[in-house]
C-alpha cells in the first residue's frame, strides 16, 4: 500500500468521521422517501458542514456520503442514472472540509441481482480523487469476495469494514484488504470482536453511538475502549450510527496527532 493515506496510516493512529446518515435524519431526511445520497445535489451545504464539523473536531480522514449511491439502490427511486454525478458531488464535499477522503461503498449493490454496480461507484469515486476505499457494513463472507472484486481494478488501499469479523481476518487479507475493521456494533462488542481478529492487518475501530431504544452512549462513554484500542494496534477510530462529531472530539483527546512521515 502507497500514497498519501498509507503514509499517514505508518505514522500513527488516525481519527475517523461520525456517520452522516443518521445526522442527516436528525435535520429532516426522512427515509421513506428520501436517501442521504440524494443530499449530495439537494442539500450539500448539510453535507459539507457535517465534514466540517468532524474535521474542526479532529478528524483526520471523512468518508464519502456515498454509502448508498450505486444504480441499484438509486433506482429504487427511479434515480439511478444519477449515480455518479451523486459519486462525484459528494467526493467535492468531503475533499472541501481538508481531510483525507475514503470513498464509502455500502452493501447494497452487492447483495443485489447486479453485484457489478458496486465496481461501477467504486470506479466513479475512484477518478474523483479518493484516498482509498472503504466497504462498510458487509457482513465478512461477503466482504471478502467484494474486496478481491475492487482488487481487480484498483491497486489503491481498501478497508473492509464488516459487523461479523468473526475468522475472517486472513481471508480479507488473502482477498487484498489492506485494514480490517468492525462498523455498526456497540462500542464494547465492536472492541471485543477487534481484540479476537488475527487479520495480520491495520485495524479500524468505527462503532455506533446510539442504537434507537436500545441504548444513546455520551461522548465519554462511547470513548471508553479508544486507549485500550490503541495499545491492541488499531489504527483507525471513528463513529458510525448516532455518533456525532462530539464523539469524534472525545476519540481525538486520547490520541496524539502525528504528522506523517
Ligand atoms: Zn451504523
């Protein structure tokens, strides 16, 4: 792995964004009718000041607010054809706030009839400019055929971030992911199952904050695990659903920032 994110990744622990989608929800989406996607074209000054506010708060990386836009789930809307104006319109945003951009792939174009559609944002996000790409949310079985796919077209970093890690680590390694982490989970559980990966790999670290009705984590206690993390060799923290960017200022607090070398 080269390039200006495998760089930064040698030199230290670095700080990841908060999820967007449920802080979009939070500002009116309303997923009945709506995608954050669709945020990129409609409502961009909400995206960007997302990226904003995670970067003021010490992110060091944002993703993507992409984890949707490929054709297949677009066209739930009749809006596929809008995929990738959505792809490169959100890479603008992110790229506005400073920080380094990962192009965020969610599962749904993989885990449809036309698994192709994910090459095709992959692909758009890829000529954007991204830094390196990040499938979120797949469960492991399916990440590692979907990393070995994006192998095929880019030599650039991969992150395979899945709710299941589970033994999966030295496949997605074998696959050609160059980090492996766990999104979606609670905090202690998504540390938990990092703790028990043998992936031989970079570790990421991007759980929930908030779970409706289940539980709502202050900044503080989100953070609980974060130095534990770091000494385990994890590498990559951020937030994902209700996590805010009070929650990113809490992991940044107990990491250094380090510049790369
Ligand atoms: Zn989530």
């Amino acid at each position: 792995m080269s390039g200006v994110f495998a760089a930064a990744l040698r030199a230290g622990p670095l700080v990841l964004d908060a999820a967007i989608g449920t802080r979009l929800i939070a500002q009116g989406l309303d997923l009945r009718d709506d995608d954050p996607a669709f945020w990129n074209l409609t409502h961009p000054e909400e995206v960007a000041r997302c990226h904003e506010l995670d970067r003021h708060a010490g992110a060091d990386i944002v993703l993507t607010n992409t984890f949707g836009a490929n054709r297949v789930w677009l066209g739930r809307w009749n809006r596929a054809a809008e995929f990738a104006e959505i792809n490169r319109a959100a890479v603008t945003l992110a790229r506005s706030s400073g920080a380094m951009v990962l192009g965020s792939i969610g599962p749904t174009a993989w885990n449809s009839s036309d698994p192709s559609a994910l090459l095709a944002q992959a692909e758009v996000l890829l000529e954007a400019g991204v830094d390196g790409l990040i499938l979120e949310t797949f469960t492991g079985v399916n990440a590692i055929e979907a990393v070995a796919s994006l192998r095929s077209i880019t030599s650039g970093p991969i992150i395979a971030s899945v709710f299941d890690p589970g033994d999966y680590g030295a496949q997605l390694a074998d696959a050609g992911a160059d980090v492996v982490g766990v999104n979606c989970a609670h905090p202690v559980d998504a540390a938990r199952m990092l703790m028990e990966l043998d992936a031989q790999l970079p570790l990421l670290w991007k759980p929930s904050a908030a779970l409706p009705e289940r539980y709502a984590l202050t900044p503080s206690e989100f953070a609980a695990p974060v130095s534990d993390l770091i000494r385990h060799g994890v590498r990559l923290l951020g937030g994902c659903c209700g996590a805010t960017s009070d929650h990113i200022a809490a992991i940044r607090r107990l990491i250094p920032v380090v510049e790369a070398r």
